[in-house]
C-alpha cells in the first residue's frame, strides 16, 4: 500500500473491479490473495496509451518553449560586428 499512497481498501475495491473485468486474475494462497494480468495483451495496450501520451506532452512542451534567440553573427558573441 505504501507504494500507491492509498489505503488497503481502496486497492482491494480497484483490484476487486479489475478481477470482474477480467483484466486481472487471483490466486488466493492462505489469507494472502495474489494478483496477476490476465491477458498480456494488456502491456501493448499500456505501451500504445503511454506512447500516445508521450508524443502529445512532447508537442505541447515544445510550443511552450520560446523561441531561440537568432544566432549570432561573425564578430563578436552578441552578433555586432568589430570595427
């Protein structure tokens, strides 16, 4: 629990939901129950959104951006030209 920054019940209603979809599957081993994905088509899945996602951030960060100021010109560092 500590990793998700939630409580036990809270996981336990998420995990329950995600077991009725039939995205997970549950082996219950004494008083401990352990989860697992139940279909691996899942983590494709999971790299398609995240991949969308990335792109997307990616373009809004770069029309965030300012532009870059012209470069320079011969001569010296702030573009003017030696006499």
């Amino acid at each position: 629990m500590e990793a998700s920054a939630t409580t036990q019940a809270n996981v336990s209603k998420h995990l329950q939901l995600l077991l009725r979809a039939g995205v997970v599957q549950r082996r219950k081993d004494g008083l401990h129950s352990y989860y697992s994905i139940a279909d691996p088509t899942v983590f494709e899945l999971c790299d398609v959104v995240c991949g969308s996602l990335s792109a997307r951030l990616r373009d809004q960060l770069a029309a965030l951006r300012p532009a870059a100021p012209p470069a320079a010109g011969p001569g010296r560092r702030d573009g003017t030209k030696r006499r």
